[in-house]
C-alpha cells in the first residue's frame, strides 16, 4: 500500500505545544498545495470512507485522537492498514489517490483534525466516492 506517514516532533515547555505538520522540503511531500481544511468531530464519530481519484490528502489529528484506517482493495481482497493518531502519537498521514479512508473518533473528547490537499475542491467534480463506512466489516477496533 502507498500510505506514508511522517512522524512528528513536538517542542513542548511551559507555555504549551508547538510542531511542525508539513514542510515543502518533507520526503512526503510532492510539492503540490491545493487547500488546507480544518475538521471539528464528536467523539465516538465516523468520517468517511471515502476514495480519491486524483487527489493525494495529508491528514494529521491536531487535538484528540482518532483512529486512521487505510484499506487498498487488490484483486477481489483487501490490505487494511491503521494507525492511531493524536495527542500521543504525532503523526501526519499521506493518502494517494486511490486508496479508501477515514477515522474514527477515540475517547471522550472532540478531535481536531487538519488536512491538506494537493488540489482545490471542485464542487462540480468532487472526485470522491463515499462507501457506508462498514462496507468492509468492522474496521473501526484498534
């Protein structure tokens, strides 16, 4: 599967937290910027499933945690990757297209969830096909 992640470093003293999430010299990164966007989600949520035909989203949880699954369908089966994203693993997620994602919300409390995109979202061609998030069994248990 062509997930990559990137791991974060917070720097963290009395004042609170600071970390980078992507940087135009990052290995992950392909130097193509289209939108950020910013996702507020209640605990216990499930957003997505959901593919990209042409967009590759890099996906970090600000605030909270969130379980990240990525399932890349190959020949009648499928590989299922997740990871487990938040406060006490900082780390930021690259999806390419052509791979079903979403997360789940963990915990008690709201996840703050940041994406960027390599293309600007087109309303008359939104590029993304949606499946009922349990379309491949129950994915969404650590």
């Amino acid at each position: 599967m062509e997930i990559e992640f990137k791991k974060l470093k917070p720097f963290i003293d009395h004042e609170g937290e600071l970390f980078e999430v992507l940087r135009s010299d990052d290995s992950i990164f392909e130097g193509k910027f289209g939108q950020n966007l910013v996702s507020i989600v209640n605990p216990g949520s499930i957003k997505g499933l959901h593919f990209h035909k042409k967009q590759t989203e890099y996906t970090t949880c600000i605030n909270g945690t969130i379980l990240y699954v990525a399932i890349k369908e190959i020949k009648g089966s499928s590989l299922i990757k997740k990871f487990q994203i938040g406060v006490s693993n900082r780390i930021l997620i690259k999806t390419p297209p052509g791979i079903w994602h979403g997360y789940k919300v963990l915990g008690n409390s709201e996840a703050i969830i940041l994406y960027t995109m390599d293309k600007l979202y087109n309303p008359k061609d939104t590029d993304t096909l949606d499946r009922n998030p349990y379309y491949f069994g129950n994915i969404w248990k650590i």
